[in-house]
C-alpha cells in the first residue's frame, strides 16, 4: 500500500481511505470490525466516520452510532495507535443534531469531547468541517447555487476567525492533530488559511469532496488550490454509491443495496447516468480490468493529491475492493476515459 501525507502536517497515511457510514445500519458492529481488521491487515490505516453517522438513513436516534462503533473497536483491539482517524463536526441540518446551531466558537469544543467519548480516544487525527455554514453547491445543488444568498461576507470571515482561535486551542492541546473540511469550495477554503495564518492555527490540510468518474466538479478551481496549497482531496463516493461498481447496470436494484433504500440515490439517480456507466464499464472490459478497481485507482491518478474513501456493506464486497490497489491503468485506458468525460461531462 503506498503512502500518502496529508496537507504539509506530515502525518501519513495509506492512499485509501476505509468510510465507516453504514456502521450501525447496513454494517453491524461485529462486521464493522471486521471490516477495520481487514482493512489494516492489507495496509489501509486511516478510517473516516462523522458524529452524524449512519447513513442510510441519518436518523436523530442513530446520531453518533458509528463512532461508538469504531470506539468499541479502540477498546477491544487495543489498536488505536495504529490507525488514523477522521471525524467530522455537522453544520446546520434537518435536526438530526444541534437543529438550527452553526458551527461556532461555542459548539466546536462541546462537538469535539462527545467524538472523543464514542470514540474512546484521546485525540483526533483529523478533525472536519462536515459542510459549511453558508451552504454550497455540493450534493446536487449547484443547479441552482446562490451565493448572493449567503451571510454577508464579514460574519462569515468573523465566524471563521472566532472558530480557527478554538481548532489552535485544542491542537495545543492535543485533542486534535490536523484540521479538514467537506464540501467546501476554493473561496471558502482560501480564508480559512488565511485565518490559520493569522491566528497560528491549524491550516486546512484536507478536503472530503465528493469525487468520480461521474462527479469532477474538483478538477477545476479546487485542483488548482489542491496542488499549489497541499490540500489533499479526501474522495468520497468515489464509486459513486454502487454506480461505477455496474451493480446497477440493466435496471438491477440489488437486496439490501443502497438504491434498495433510497431509489433516487440523493439525485444521482437518471438515465444519463446509466447511459455514462455504461460508456466507463465498456473501457474497464476493454482493457480486461475490473470496473471497481478501474474506478477507484483512476481517482490515483489525477494531477493533485487525492485519496478515495470506499465503503463496503460488506466483507465479501471489502475484500473484492482490496484488490483495487495493486491494479495498474495504462495510459491508454486514462486516455479513453479523458474521451469519455468530455461526452458525458456533468451525469448528475
């Protein structure tokens, strides 16, 4: 497995990402373990949850059940040194935890202690910003993206500088080691380094976009920021829920599947899609390469660091993706791709 830092914080960790989001649902705990346990023995050593998980649905009752998960495993194994852990602090939501409160001064440290606490840690190695407190146009929203609509640029900068004061607390600390944001963009991303500058706190070391052959919103101004400023992009939804697994291909909505759960798959759901996943499976059996692992290690390949975080409901589907690593993509097969993206550009 080869390595890979994040940000400038030299803390390294393997290029793939195991994402914990069907802990609790899909997952239960005796096969999240599993799933953790087979991930680090192949070398994979950084784990991605959030205090909102699970998933499928985000239910107010579920809150945190991933994380105690994964804390379960902290004190079973007595492997927390060895893995690398991510979380995330939600921002304003559908009331599922804090209903209305943004991310503040006030509510980071109150977030933080109850992540440590499920997660039977002492610190965080990575410490996000689930998605800002101005909105964004992530998540199918920038159909219809506003930013006239936004708070007026001086309380969004103020908040910032209020919010980095308390992240260069708790990194003085020791309660967390890096500092990452979600579904972001550059304009948001660019003044949270510079309040890292001019507060001495934690800089933005990662982004958690979501990012695939099917969505490369990123590849743009994002990219840009990635390379010059050393923001590593997290990918999540790299095979895009299932999509570019061909589990979906000729209408097929497999048991227990997330389409089984949520049939729109939060608007990626169109014929456009079935019609580009089709064009990306062809190259994948052209060139005698499994359309998973093409998927993934295709994410490996852009021009500004990137780490996919893959999921598996299962350990049969985990360890068919932990094959996905020692693929090789010849430069024919990107190539094809390259062609591809631009007939199918925008899917969803």
């Amino acid at each position: 497995m080869n390595r890979i830092q994040l940000g400038r914080t030299g803390i390294e960790v393997s290029d793939y990402c195991l994402g914990t989001m069907t802990f609790g649902t899909q997952t239960n705990q005796a096969d999240s373990h599993t799933q953790i346990d087979m991930a680090l023995d192949a070398g994979i050593d950084f784990l991605d949850t959030a205090e909102m998980y699970p998933v499928n649905p985000v239910l107010a009752e579920t809150v945190g059940t991933t994380e105690t998960i994964i804390g379960n495993w902290n004190a079973r194994s007595g492997k927390r040194d060895q893995v690398v852990i991510a979380t995330k602090h939600s921002g304003p939501n559908g009331a599922f935890v804090r209903p209305g409160q943004d991310i503040s001064a006030a509510t980071v440290r109150e977030t933080l202690e109850g992540s440590l606490k499920r997660l039977q840690t002492d610190y965080v190695d990575l410490y996000q910003f689930h998605w800002p407190n101005r909105g964004s146009y992530h998540f199918r929203q920038c159909w219809d993206f506003a930013p006239d609509q936004q708070p007026h640029q001086s309380a969004i900068l103020d908040n910032m500088a209020e919010v980095m004061d308390v992240l260069k607390a708790l990194a003085d600390e020791g309660k967390i080691r890096a500092f990452g944001l979600s579904n972001d963009s550059a304009w948001g991303t660019m003044n949270w380094l510079n309040a890292a500058e001019k507060a001495g706190g934690p800089r933005v070391a990662t982004m958690q976009n979501e990012y695939s052959l099917l969505c490369r919103i990123y590849d743009t101004d994002m990219g840009e920021l990635s390379h010059h400023e050393d923001v590593t992009l997290l990918a999540f939804s790299p095979l895009a829920c299932g999509f570019l697994t061909g589990k979906y291909r000729h209408e097929s909505i497999p048991k227990g599947s997330r389409m089984s759960i949520n049939n729109g798959m939060g608007g990626r759901n169109s014929p456009r899609v079935a019609e580009a996943v089709d064009v990306y499976a062809a190259i994948a059996d052209k060139f005698g390469i499994d359309f998973t692992h093409m998927a993934l290690q295709w994410t490996r390949t852009r021009p500004f660091p990137t780490i996919p975080i893959f999921g598996a409901t299962t350990t049969e589907q985990l360890a068919h993706i932990l094959k996905a690593p020692s693929v090789e993509l010849p430069e024919e097969l990107l190539a094809e791709v390259s062609k591809a993206h631009r007939a199918h550009p925008m899917p969803y």
